[in-house]
C-alpha cells in the first residue's frame, strides 16, 4: 500500500456549505474516492452543515446524485456508495443564530478524542462567525482543525479581520487555508523537479532563465456566480492566490526540507520579494480585459455583462483578464521577468508554467541550417499533465546540418499507469494527517493582499476602463503589447495543440 492511499486516523467531517457547489462537485467525491481507496476507517464520519432544511435522507440522495454526475462512471459502486453513505450524516444549522447547533453539538458526544475537521466551504465572511459559534458550543478539542476556502477576504484589511476572528478561537497550527492548486500532481512534481534532479537547478537563476510565463485560462465565464464575481474580478479571485503560489514555487529558494514550515518560509521570502506595482508603473505592468460576445468551442457565448447576474446587464468595469509583468528582486532572479496572465472565455482550459531560456551566446552553425529557439522548460498543470522539454537537435538524414525543435516529454499518464489522486484528495487527507505543508500561512496570505492591493490601488487612482477581448480569444491585444514591447511573445500555440 502506497503512502497516499494508507489509512488516516480516525476522523469526524464536518463539512459548512455542505450544499454547496463545492461541497458537491468536488469535497463528497473527493472523500469518496479516498473511502474508495481503502484510506478512510471504518468508523470515520463525513457530516454535511447547512442552513438548507433537509432530512439526513433527503440530503444522502442528493450527495448520490452528485457522486454518480462528478465521478467517472468507472469510479462509482454500489459497494463503495453503500459504505461511504453510511458515514454520511446531515446536520441544518444557521452560523448566524443559535439555530441547530445544539443538535450538532449532541451529534459529536463522546468523540472529542479523534480528529475533528471544520471545513468551511462558505462564504469568507462567515468563517469568524462559524468559529465563534464552534467555541460557544464546545465543539473545538485539541485534536480540531479549521479549513479555510479562498478568498479569504477581499483586500488586506478584510482578510486580516477574517484571520484574527478565526485565530482567536484557532490555534495557527490548526488552521489549514487551502489552495488547491497545490495538491496537484504537476505541481509537486515541480518541487521534485527542481531538488531531486541536478539537472536544472545550477541554471534556475537569472544567468541561465530569460523570463517565465504563467498562464491559468478558462473556456467557461462566470456561471451563475455573476453577483459575485462582479465584486471580486480575476485579480482577487485568481492572482492573488492560485497564480502567486505558483510564482512562488517557481521562484523560491531550495528548503532545507520539505518540513512543513521549511517550504513556507521560502514561499514568503519570494512575496515580500516582488517589486511593488504602483501607480507610477501599472500602465507598463498590467493589463486588465473583459470579454465580449464571441465563440468558445465552436459554441456562440454572451459578453461578461449579458451573463445572468454578471452587473445585471449593466456596463461593468470588472476584469475577467488579467495580465501582469512581475519582477521578483533578489539575487537569483533580478533582471528576469515573469509574465502572468489568466482569463474566461479563452480558448483553451489550460494550466501552464513556461521556463524560457536564454538564447545561445553564438551559434556554429551555417546559415542553412535553421534557426536556434531558446530551450524551453512547459510544465502542463492541467490538462494531460506533463512536463515537457523543448531542445535543438539535428534532423536526420543526409545533405548537412539542419536543426529542428524536439521534445523530450513526459506525460504522467503515460509514465505512470495508475490513476492520480485529484488535488482535494490529497489535501484533504493531509488535513487529516495534521500536515500543513501545502496550505498558507497567514503571513502568506497577508503578504499576497498586501502586493495584491497596490495594484487594486493604482487601478482605481487611474480609473482606466478594462480592455475589451473577444472570448474564444487569449485576451485583449495590450496584453500581446505588454509581452512583446520586451522582444518576447506568448507560448499559445502549445497550449492549444497541446
């Protein structure tokens, strides 16, 4: 039995939301996958709570119905369904009044000895109410953790507000604050990447890397989350937290460990490390868009603003694109830029890191031969993960040198015969185990807004409109501008073909 499917200690779920879209597109599936593989006790629980006023039945057939349409339909039995239902249990309680929480409170007796998981699938402002309410009715041990879903907050004050109401009843070891995007396989393969390998780490440094790019693109637009994404926009809801841990796994020291604190320090460094984008230099770092009608997969779809819900109609200046230029200033990376952008409505839903190399200093080679392309590094997050290494080599055959771009390719389903955990297993699991390695500090989250915000900031002083793009499009045409006023252009064409 491999480490990621042993057995976890035993544990009570209790999962706040747990009607949600989250809870039921991807936390039951994920705890049903790891009952699935053997890793779940025969007496763990997983509870769902919810102001939705549902009979523990009522709520058992909705969470099969949400099984049996997220799973593949390989991934779900009856026997499987058969166990994982009887550990599910449904409580209704309020986090804003007293209501239900008497009863949930007699749910958890007598298990105050095993690990007690709240997983606060709600909004970020009730995250400090639900936690009082958890201290007022003794339901916080020593064995509890909290997990937070992003965002947690939206700007440094609230996101300090949330993580002061939550600490006071929290310990900061119990608190997990979870970014999926870090349970992915391709991204703790780029840890191993970088330290297991001697390969490339003696050229990660500004010497040897020209710039990187780090693109998260969506095909789909607001669905249904209009009201809310019109007060959050790309910038909080995607930058501020899946696109700077990847910065800052790119772009960290090595760790003396994968200790759990070890990793984080070294995350935190690279935060306090990014040159500020103010108003003196928004135009030339930023770009922010939002689409207008177009077509995704050869389907016709709306712009932002007709989407249910997205500003009722109305002109809205929200961004559904952002684009940045990002300096990290220290000694390892001054000098190299790393671009970042993410985006609806483009077109392709794609996850990527590209390492660029520099160019070789002189070529060799006769003129016939072809042109030199810079060695790239592609590290495909989703989908068809893979890690991909662009190199010049001869094209075979007779009649002199001629060069041509070849790949060395590693793809994890072909490499790997086995089926990958999804990110929320992982996570999920680690919780469990009391392993807070892949989760934020709070002193990440905090440094994240705190950069995060001067560009807020210096939008608003400007009060620039967003740029329009047509969806089915990689953006706005300023976000080619802001790339290639550097003699650099960006890699789509790989991540449509793949």
């Amino acid at each position: 039995m491999t480490a990621h499917t042993a057995p976890v200690d035993t544990f009570d779920y209790l999962v706040f939301g747990g009607t949600g879209d989250l809870a039921l597109r991807k936390l039951l599936p994920a705890l049903y996958l790891r009952d699935k593989a053997g890793q779940i006790t025969g007496d763990s629980r997983v509870m769902a709570v919810s102001r939705s006023q549902l009979s523990p039945a009522e709520y058992k057939a909705k969470a099969e119905e949400a099984l049996r349409q997220h799973l593949h339909a390989d991934e779900f039995d009856e026997e499987t369904w058969g166990r994982f239902g009887a550990r599910l249990d449904y409580v209704a309680a309020d986090a804003t009044t007293t209501h239900g929480w008497g009863e949930l409170q007699e749910h958890l007796k007598g298990r105050d000895e095993i690990v007690r998981v709240f997983y606060l699938a709600t909004s970020p402002e009730l995250f400090g109410p639900i936690s009082e309410r958890l201290r007022a009715f003794g339901l916080v041990t020593e064995k509890s953790r909290v997990v937070l879903e992003k965002p947690i907050g939206r700007d440094l004050a609230s996101a300090k507000r949330i993580n002061d109401e939550v600490g006071s009843v929290f310990a900061e070891e119990q608190i997990y604050r979870i970014d999926h995007y870090l349970g992915k396989e391709t991204v703790q393969n780029l840890l191993a990447l970088r330290f297991a390998n001697s390969l490339f780490e003696p050229v990660w440094d500004a010497g040897h890397v020209d710039h990187v790019q780090i693109t998260v693109a969506e095909t789909v637009g607001v669905e249904g989350r209009g009201g809310y994404y019109d007060n959050s926009g790309a910038l909080r809801d995607m930058v501020q937290n899946h696109l700077m841990q990847l910065l800052c796994l790119v772009g960290m020291e090595p760790p003396v460990s994968l200790d759990q604190e070890a990793v984080r320090d070294e995350k935190i460094k690279v935060l306090r490390s990014l040159k500020p984008i103010g108003v003196e230099n928004i135009a030339a770092s930023t770009v922010r868009g939002q689409y207008r009608a177009g077509a995704v997969n050869g389907a016709a779809v709306g712009a932002y603003a007709e989407e249910a819900g997205a500003g009722n109609g109305k002109p809205s200046n929200t961004e559904t694109f952002v684009a940045l230029k990002v300096e990290i200033e220290n000694w390892r990376w001054s000098g190299v830029p790393f671009y970042l952008r993410t985006g609806k409505r483009m077109p392709a839903k794609v996850s990527e890191i590209v390492i660029q190399f520099r160019q070789v200093p002189h070529s060799i080679f006769p003129r016939g031969a072809g042109e030199i392309t810079p060695n790239l590094l592609i590290v495909r997050l989703q989908p068809d993960e893979s890690i991909r290494l662009n190199l010049m080599a001869k094209d075979p055959g007779p009649g002199g040198m001629r060069l041509r771009e070849a790949s060395l390719n590693l793809s994890f389903a072909e490499t790997f015969k086995s089926r990958f955990p999804d990110a929320y297993e992982r996570l999920l699991m680690d919780v469990v185990r009391g392993n807070p390695t892949l989760f934020m500090r709070r002193d990440e989250v905090e440094a994240a807004w705190r950069w995060t915000e001067s560009i807020l900031d210096a939008w608003e002083a400007r009060g620039d409109s967003v740029k329009p793009y047509i969806a089915g499009t990689w953006g706005p045409s300023q976000s080619v501008a802001l790339i290639e006023r550097d003699g650099r252009t960006w890699h789509d064409d790989a991540m449509t073909t793949g």
